[in-house]
C-alpha cells in the first residue's frame, strides 16, 4: 500500500538518463583512449620495425641497393629536405591565394556568389590526391614548362632559377601541385575565421572612416591572424605526407639544394616510400620504414610548433 | 575411380584462384567427365592439387598469361605466382615457401648448395623461358625516319651524359640520310629499381666500359637525370619532352621511336627474333649444366642479326620433389610455358611482347624438365 502512495512522489531506482550518462561518457573516454593507443601502436610499429635500420652498420647498409652507399642519416636527410622543401613552396603560393580568396568569400562578394564558392572550394578538397597528380602531369606540366623555360634564361643568375631542363618535373611544379591541393583546406578554415571578425570591430573602423581594405587591415586581418597559422600548418601537414601527386610529377632525386627548376634534385619521404617498397626487400624495408619513422616525427613536430605559435597569440584568437 | 574422386576437389580448388578463366572451363569439365580422361582439349592426363611459385616481377605479365593458358590446358591445376622480386623468390624458393621460382639472375654458388638441400638431393633447375628485349626510345616528332641508328657507344654516351646533342657528329655519321635537330638529348631513367636497369646498364659496360664507367646497376647512378617511376612512369616522361631518349621493355614503346642498336657494322632494330639471336649466339656459363641452363649473354657479340639489349628470366625448380604431385604439376607447368603455344601467349604483345625461344633452346628445356622426378 506504502509503495503506491509512494511512487509519483520520489522516484526510487535510477534516475532517468543515468544509463545514457554513463553509456555516452564511457563512449567518449574509449574513443580518447583509442586514439591516444592508436598513435601509440603507430609510433611503436616504426620504430620497431625501423631498429635494425637504425642499428646496422655501414657495411650493412651497403647491400640495400637503392641507398647507394650511404648511411641511415645522410640518406634520409636529403629526402627530409626536399619533403620540407615541396610543402614550403606548396605553403608560398597557396596561403596568400587562401587568404585572398577567403577575405572575398567572407567580405567583398554578394552574398549568394560567396555560399556558391564557398562549396566549390569544399568541393576541391573532395579530390583524390592521385587525380592531382595525373592534372599536373597532363595539363600543368605543359603549362608551366615555358613559363619556366622563359624564367631560367631571363632570371638564370638566381640560383633556384638555374639550368631549367624540360619537361617540367621538378620540385617546383611539385610544390605547385601541392599548392593546388592544400588550397581548400586553407581556405575553409581562414573563412570561417574571418566571418567570425567580431561586427562591432569591424563597424568601429569603418566609423572611423577607413575604407574596407583599412578595416580589413585593422580589424579582420589581425583577428584572423592565428587562425591564417594553423590553417596553413593543416595545409602543411597534408602536404608534408603528400604521396600519389609527388610520385607522378617528380623526377628524383637525392641532393640537398634549391634549384628547384632542375630535375632529379629532390624527393619526397612518402613518395620514395612508395616507389621503393616494391622492390625491396630485408634491411631495404627496414630503411623506409625508419624514413617513415622520420616523417612521422616530422609532421608531429610541424603540429608542435603551430600548436606553440598559436597559444602564444591565444589573445587574438576567437576564443576571447 | 579415382578421376570422380579427383574432378569435385580440381574444380573447387581452380576456381577458388582462378575464377573467370575457370568457371567457363567448369562445366566444360563435368561434361568432359563422361567421356573419358581428356581435359580442355589436351591429351594430358588431368593433373590436380596447386603449386606456388614467387620472384620476378618483369616476369608478372608474361606469368598471368601462362596461368590463364595453363588453367584452360589443366583445369585441375590451382598455379599461383607472386611477383615479390628476383631475390625474394629465390630466397623463398630455397627456404621450400614456393615450389618455382622466377628471377632475372641465376643462383650463385652459396645458393646452389641450399638448393641441393631443399631439392632433396637433386638439383636446381634453371630455365631461360623469359626473354625480353629492351627498346632504347627516343621523342624525335620532326624526325620520320623509322629508326634512328645509335652505335653502342652513342647509346652509352647519351645515359653517361657526354653526348649531349642529337646534331652530335658521331648519331650524324650513323644516320648519313636522317637531318638531325640541334636539340638537348634529354636522358630519362628509372627512378625505382628495377631489372630492366640493371639489363641495360649491363649492356652500356659490356660495350662502351670506357663511357659508360659506373658499372652495371640497379640504381641510377647518375643525379640530377629526368626519370619516371615504373615502366609507364618513363614511358611518359619521355613522352613528355622532345629530345628525351630512355629505355623501356620494348612491348611498351608504344608509338615512340626506337633505336637501331649497332652490333658490328650493322644497325638492328629490335625484335623477337633478333632478341632470341642472341640468346643463341651466346654461351652458356662455366657451371652450367643440362639442368641449369644459364646463359652468359654476349651483349658486346658482332653477330649479324642480333639485338644485344635483353632481360632474361629464369624459371627455378627442383629437379626432385618429395611428392608425386609436386613433381609432375612443376613439370607439366614449365612444359607449357616452354611450348610454343605458351611462348606465343607471352609473346602476344597484349601478354608480355616477350621473344620466344628457338627451337634449339626449347629442346634443352625439355630435356631439362623430362628430369623431374619424386625423391626416393
């Protein structure tokens, strides 16, 4: 009898939600944990497997046919340069673009052409590395070639200029194929920077008198401005392990240099990665491995530094 | 009896691996059943079980066509064949992972003795069944003559890098008819490793050691060259630039123009029956043997009607197995692909454009394989 005069007052058992609570929070730790162990197993599967590279002697090293005679860290440092080399190119062109073209989606265009832009940069980001690749063998090739050909005769006394030597494969036109691919990644994000510009800055500007480049210069630009670094350090990440469109548009390369318009100069970590496991066998597969080893070390510490660059202008972020 | 105990388990097992070629064979095969001991046509007796073999990749295109003409002729017969590289299919020869091997160069000394060993006594079997030529092509559109001629050391100095023209007096003086254009000759190399490489390279210091001074390789030796990864990857690269001038299985040369190499004070373009010359007019090697049919290919001969650039492939194999099965699946397989319709079917330029053997070659070869026997 107790029980039913009971029951609508207090509610015994659990109470509603508990079980979802519960269920929801053990979800969410897994997954944490799941990638913090995931990253574990990553790192821990390179180095093992790259330890007998890292350990074996020069006389060792010497059977792998493709490092010709060189030992682990002059083999992989070159490979290091020209991945780095490719991305800060790719980097150049496309973050100026990315901003130019996020301040006129966010600022300067109608408002139905910026929603209609804004998806075909989204758009660009959808393709597939490798159909980068076969665009920049097909058509930017060609299309760089004289471009090219007309600056190393005429700007030839400036080294990376130097001695251009047709067809066009070389770490310039790589960086441009990376540009290209980086391009919306950049974009999307500095967009969604921009359009958050607090509206009472921009407008204080404005009132002041300034035209809409000054109150872009004064209010949008400084804002962004930590949001334009860790765009281009995504850009850079996707860059760095870049493979597919490398491998298609480069012809490599193991030299330490800028002349970045001459052939068989540089090549990429992943791409060498790629077109030489198939071949290799024994330590050879250890040796990429441990070059890989160095790529994944590299990306991290690319993230690091972005990630320190931006707390340290935490002030201008959007968080305040 | 046995045959019905046989055909349920040689149709699972083949189609399992083979699926297209063999379930059109399938009911072709229960039908044949009621007839007698005939298989796919052949007189063969119909064998059964699976064998796997491992090694060259140069040899990928030519094995996938020899596995699709085997299952028509040995339904029954599940052939597998991993292109992991010349090394690693003899080391998993050796170590009795596969039964055949595939590999651009022949077992060494050390590799013999183990081979004794997993052979159960006998011995390795080393058949030159694979012969590929190797086209030097170049992008020349102005020039439309059908091959232009390249002496060896031409060949040599363009790769090493000291002819640097194609107005060069010494590629003017062996083509007197053909006006030239003062272009750059553009060298294109491979940038992965790869056999066709080390043929090549093999050639340059046979014929030219004083050019070409780096020895034969399977690396590029040479930096800052234009190069394309695999063979498709140069195929364009020289494709791509006029003046470009590179090497390629000459199946895939496609509409570029190819060379005319000289060999003595003639100029032969390639082809299989020049390719297989030279395999002919070479000698076998110290330690050959009736079995171990090595080849020490004369890539500097003066013979008329040769073509010096090949890539050989060996097929490995025991010639004694530890069971029945083993023993007469390995000898029917090599008896295929030594037959003239398997030469053929690799020689089909859609397969692998390889050259087929002479008839004198494929004599030895079966004689060779006619030694397979089972241990004990």
């Amino acid at each position: 009898m107790a029980a039913v005069t009971d029951e609508p007052a207090i509610r015994r058992g659990p109470a509603p939600g508990r079980l979802g609570n519960s269920i929801f929070k053990g979800f969410s730790l897994g997954s944490g944990i799941v990638i913090v162990v995931l990253l574990g197993l990553v790192a821990g599967f390179l180095l093992y497997r790259s330890l007998p590279a890292i350990l074996a002697s020069r006389e060792q090293l010497e059977g792998v046919g493709f490092m010709q005679g060189r030992d682990l860290l002059s083999y992989v440092l070159p490979l290091a340069f020209g991945t780095v080399l490719s991305s800060a190119i790719a980097l150049i062109v496309a973050v100026p673009l990315s901003i130019g073209i996020a301040l006129f989606i966010s600022h300067y265009a109608p408002r139905r052409l910026a929603q209609g832009l804004g998806y075909l940069v989204d758009l660009l980001a959808a393709i597939p590395s490798v159909v980068f690749g076969l665009w920049g063998v097909a058509f930017l090739m060609p299309l760089v070639g004289p471009v090219f050909a007309w600056l190393s005769e005429n700007m030839g006394w400036f080294p990376p200029f130097s001695d251009y030597q047709a067809p066009a494969r070389n770490l310039a036109t790589a960086g441009l194929v990376l540009a290209v691919m980086i391009l919306p990644i950049i974009t999307a994000t500095i967009r969604e920077v921009f359009l958050q510009t607090p509206t009472l800055h921009e407008e204080a500007s404005l009132a002041l008198g300034a035209t809409r480049w000054e109150m872009i210069r004064q209010a949008v630009l400084p804002f962004g401005r930590s949001g334009i670094i860790s765009a281009a350090m995504l850009g850079m990440g996707r860059a760095l392990g870049e493979t597919m469109a490398v491998l298609l548009v480069l012809s490599p390369g193991f030299v330490i240099n800028f002349f970045v318009l001459q052939p068989g100069q540089h090549q990429s970590i992943a791409a060498n990665i790629a077109s030489q496991l198939p071949e290799a066998s024994g330590l050879g597969v250890d040796v990429l491995i441990a070059t890989g080893l160095f790529l994944f070390l590299l990306t991290f510490f690319v993230n690091l530094a972005a990630r320190a660059i931006i707390a340290r202008r935490a002030e201008f972020s959007g968080a305040n | 009896m046995k045959l019905g105990r046989i055909r349920p388990f040689a149709a699972v097992a083949a189609m399992g691996a083979l699926a297209l070629t063999v379930a059109a064979c399938g009911p072709q095969n229960a039908d044949g059943g009621d007839t007698g001991g005939t298989t796919g046509g052949s007189d063969e007796p119909a064998l059964s079980g699976s064998i796997a073999g491992s090694g060259a990749s140069s040899v990928e295109a030519a094995q996938n066509g020899w596995l699709a003409g085997f299952a028509e002729l040995q339904p029954g017969v599940n052939v597998s064949y991993d292109p992991t590289g010349s090394g690693t299919g003899r080391e998993q020869f050796l170590n009795s992972t596969v039964v055949f091997a595939g590999s651009d160069a022949a077992l060494d000394e050390e590799e013999l003795t183990m081979a004794t060993e997993r052979c159960f006594g006998g011995e390795a079997l080393e058949l030159p069944l694979y012969i590929s030529p190797i086209a030097v092509v170049y992008n020349l559109p102005d020039v439309d003559v059908e091959n232009i001629n390249l002496p060896a050391e031409v060949v040599a100095g363009m790769f090493a890098g000291t002819v640097t023209s194609w107005d060069d007096p010494a590629i003017a003086e062996a083509n007197p008819d053909v006006e030239l254009p003062a272009i750059d000759v553009i060298p294109v190399n491979r940038s992965d490793d790869s056999g066709t490489t080390e043929n090549f390279t093999e050639y340059l210091s046979a014929v030219a050691p004083d050019v070409w001074t780096y020895g034969p390789i399977e690396t590029w030796p040479i930096p800052g060259t234009q190069s394309g990864a695999q063979t498709s990857g140069l195929f364009d690269v020289v494709s791509g630039a006029e003046g470009a001038v590179g090497y390629i299985d000459a199946s895939r040369a496609g509409e570029l123009g190819t060379a005319a190499i000289g060999v003595g004070d003639d100029f032969v373009p390639f082809s299989p029956e020049a390719a297989a010359a030279i395999v002919d007019a070479s000698p076998a090697t110290e330690d050959a043997t009736d079995l171990r049919l090595t080849i020490e290919l004369e890539r500097d001969t003066t013979e008329a009607g040769t073509y010096p650039i090949v890539l050989i492939s060996y097929l490995i194999a025991c010639s004694t197995y530890d069971n029945e099965e083993d023993a007469a699946n390995v000898a029917a397989y090599l008896s295929y692909i030594a037959s003239p319709e398997g030469q053929d079917r690799a020689a089909d330029p859609e397969v692998a454009g390889s050259a087929p053997i002479s008839d004198d070659l494929r004599t030895r070869v079966m004689a060779a394989i006619e030694q397979i026997t089972v241990a004990g």
